[in-house]
C-alpha cells in the first residue's frame, strides 16, 4: 500500500500528513494505525514539543474510506481504527495543530474538537452526515461539540448534519484562524512553532488543566462506539450505505 500517511519531524513539529489526494483523503484502518503511531511515538520524546495534523491543499479528509469501513466492520460492528486513533489522540499530551484546507467530514471533524488549535482556509467545508447514514456521532463529538458551540449550533451540525463553512465554524469555536486558500499549513506551522517556544512543563500543566479529564472522553467515546455498532446493523443504516454503494456504482 503506498505511504497514505506522511510522519515528519520539523524541529520540533511532528507533522502528520495524510496523503491519499485521489480518495479526498479518505481514511482505511491502515491510515488509522500510522496516525496512531505518529502520536503514540511522540509521548515520550522530549525532542517532540507539538503535533501538526494536516491534509495538504485542497482538502482535509472525507472521512472513512465506506468500503474499507464495511469490509473491516464485517465482523466487528465497532469502527476499530477509529476508536484506537481516538483513543490516542484523548490520551495525548503534546498540543496538536491542525490545518484544514477544503472538506473536512466525519471523523475529519471529530477530531478538531480534540485538537488545541485549528488554523482553516476560506475553502474549508466541516460536515458530520451520520445522522444521512443511520448512525450516531463517534469520537465524544457528542460531548465536546455542544461544551464547545453550544447546544442548538451542535444539534444542527451533529444531528441534522448542517455543514459548517470556516467563518461559522471560527464564529462557533472550534476554528481558532481562517485563512487565504491555500494558505492554512503555513499558517498552522507558525502557530506549532510559537507553542513549541513555551515553557514546556508549564504548558503541559496548564494544557491538563484546560481540558476534560481523558478517562470521562474515554468513557463517551466507548459509549458512543457501542451505540455506532448497534446503529450500523439497524434497518436505517444498513438502507442508507446500500443506497450509498447502489449510487457509487452507477
């Protein structure tokens, strides 16, 4: 399988940057375990002060890869690589900045309410379509998306699937700088680079501070997994991906 997923050391940026421009990034179990390992790896080198999660120009991710998720679920419900990337990402203790250029959905979005900064281009479109799929949101979207927008702003992103354009996405919370077209990897970099300048034991406190305690995110994110996998098999969901797949192959 070629690189989908490109980890580089900038100083003291771990860049991880997905690669697959040909499927709008969309993301396969593989993807998942390199992104989990890009994180996992970092925790305890001190030469890594900030992660940087990236798509490149033009787009972010499209989410999963629906034909790696339905042939990798086959046995198990539960969206694994997800979880495990989750997971890692809830028990991560370097800042992570993100750079999203063009669409963002799915889990492409979950995880910005991870994330402690997030630089998006004009062209940066945010999407959770669960709600089309007969699924249920994943990732404690369900709990950090209304702490984060409020409530009725969630209800339409989460639950209706309303897409979120970068200017409402800044206004709501989650995106911390719009950027030019083009321009949200440079702009992320600067930021990692400044973070990277702080005290860094410092920062680590006050960053654990801020944040909700990872066991209480673990919890949601097992919660909303087992809720995942029994939607997954429900008549709606299973109508709403033959659908999918029955357009795909027309």
């Amino acid at each position: 399988m070629p690189d989908h997923v490109i980890v580089t050391d900038e100083e003291a940026i771990r860049i991880i940057k997905l690669r697959r421009p040909e499927k709008k990034n969309a993301l396969t179990q593989g993807m998942y375990d390199a992104m989990r390992d890009a994180i996992d790896t970092a925790q305890n080198n001190p030469a890594i002060r900030c992660l940087m999660i990236t798509g490149g120009p033009g787009v972010f991710t499209a989410g999963n890869d629906l034909e790696d998720f339905r042939s990798t679920t086959a046995g198990d419900p539960r969206p694994v690589g997800a979880v495990k990337f989750m997971y890692s990402l809830v028990q991560n203790t370097k800042p992570v900045v993100a750079a999203v250029d063009g669409i963002a959905i799915g889990i492409g979005v979950t995880m910005m309410f991870h994330c402690d900064y997030v630089v998006a281009s004009t062209t940066a479109l945010f999407s959770t379509p669960f709600i089309h799929l007969g699924l249920v949101p994943e990732g404690a979207s369900s709990l950090l998306a209304p702490a984060t927008m409020g409530y009725q702003r969630a209800f339409a992103m989460l639950l209706m699937g309303r897409p979120v354009s970068a200017e409402e996405a800044h206004q709501a919370g989650f995106v911390n700088m719009v950027a030019p077209p083009g321009h949200a990897e440079v702009e992320a970099l600067k930021v990692a680079r400044d973070i990277c300048m702080l005290p860094a034991e410092a920062l680590a406190v006050s960053r654990k501070l801020l944040r909700p305690p990872p066991e209480q995110l673990l919890r949601r994110i097992d919660q909303e997994s087992h809720l995942f996998g029994e939607r997954l098999s429900s008549p709606e969901a299973i109508a709403a991906f033959n659908a999918f797949f029955a357009r795909k192959s027309a």
